[in-house]
C-alpha cells in the first residue's frame, strides 16, 4: 500500500524466486520500480543493475545509467 520496503522486499523475492513466489523479473521490476519512485535507494540500485545485466530482457545501460544517477 506503498511502503518502499515492503515493495523492495516483494521485489527480491521475486527476483531470487523466495518465499513461495515463482522467479518473474517482470514482477520484480515492477515492485522494485513502484520501491524506486518512492525513493528507496537499494530499490534504485538493484534496478540499475537490472537493467545493466538486462535481467528482465535485453540490456539498457541508458535506463541503467539514470537508475544509478537517481540514487541519493
């Protein structure tokens, strides 16, 4: 309901496939984006990271690139 570290959180298991959720980079990235516009600077970082290894589809170092420049 908009708690930046429960979405983080959400995130990660999703990612890492934990805590009963299935690995979906797709849901990862959408918690961890709704994380990242609500300032949560893992949330930003990891997103960078995704976006570099192209964890969730092809590589985006320019999405990547204004990821890690919005960190704090």
């Amino acid at each position: 309901s908009g708690d930046a570290e429960a979405q983080f959180r959400y995130g990660l298991a999703h990612l890492e496939g934990r805590g009963g959720l299935s690995k979906d980079p797709f849901q990862a990235e959408h918690w961890l984006i709704m994380a990242a516009q609500r300032g949560h600077a893992a949330a930003q970082y990891r997103l960078g990271q995704l976006n570099e290894k192209g964890e969730s589809g092809v590589p985006n170092p320019t999405e990547a690139l204004a990821w890690y420049l919005a960190l704090d």
